[in-house]
C-alpha cells in the first residue's frame, strides 16, 4: 500500500508540474526575442543657408486692385461726408472715365454668370458712401493702356 500511495502522489505531483510547464508555455509570448536594433549614426547636418526668394514685382492689376480696395473700406470709414467726396474724387482718378461699368456677380454655375444691374464707378461709390457698408470684393480688373481702370467685376465677400 504503502507503494500505491508513493506511486499516486508521484503521478499527482508530475501532472501538476505537466500542468504548469504547459500553462508557463502558453503565456510565453510567440515573438522570438529580437536584439534591438542598433541607433542609426548620427547624420551630420550642413546648414545651407536658403537663396534669397525673389519677390515679384505685383502686376499692375494687383497693385490697382490693392489701391481700389483701400478706397473702398476708406470711403465706408469716412467719418463725414467732405471726407467721404474727397475719397470718391481720388478713386475715380484711377479709373479711364466716371462711367467705366463695375458689375456684381449674383450667381455663377458651370462657368456662366449671373450678374446685378450693370452700374458705373459714381454710381457705385455713391453706394457705398450712403450705405457705409462694402460687401464686395473685386474678383476681376481690365486695365486700359493707359494702366487705368476700364472695367470692374465685384463679388460677394
């Protein structure tokens, strides 16, 4: 008896390290252990020193377009009406004539467009001293040869 109960306790301890040895296995972790890789070498670094950017002198038409949004938000801002005349005198300078058109795009679609009444420069500017409000912006600009205004086209902000 005394055999059995050597034998039963030896069959019981080797299942339970079986079951261990097996539990240990299945909690390894199935990457192979990887050297880590060595910190690539440092790369020198040459300071260049950039090439100069060459700005581009604007085109008349964006310089145009720079003065005549200045007049506008000016004549808006104008804190009296002598201002206000005075503002509209100087703007109407840079234009061919009093009567060159401006128009206002309402609406455009697959490259058609929707425009408001055609008006006049006065006409416009008048507008904007009596509403105190641009809400425009000058999509497009034609210059005549003699580098003024022939034409405005203006769109909603």
């Amino acid at each position: 008896m005394k055999q059995k109960l050597i034998s039963f306790s030896l069959n019981r301890s080797l299942m339970i390290a079986m079951v261990a040895l097996l539990a240990m296995g299945a909690c390894k972790s199935k990457k192979k252990a990887v050297q880590p890789e060595p910190e690539p070498a440092p790369v020198e670094r040459v300071d260049e020193t950039p090439a100069p950017v060459e700005t581009a002198a604007p085109t008349p038409e964006e310089v145009a377009v720079e003065k005549l949004e200045s007049s506008f938000n000016s004549l808006t801002t104008a804190s009296n009406p002598a201002l206000a005349n005075q503002s509209i005198e100087q703007t109407l300078a840079m234009f061919s004539n009093q009567d060159a058109p401006v128009l206002i795009v309402i609406h455009e679609e697959n490259g058609i467009k929707d425009y408001d009444e055609p008006t006049t420069i006065r006409k416009y500017l008048e507008y904007l001293k009596d509403t105190k409000k641009n809400l425009n912006f000058i999509s497009d600009i034609r210059l005549d040869a003699n580098g003024k205004v022939s034409e405005l086209e203006l769109r909603r902000k």
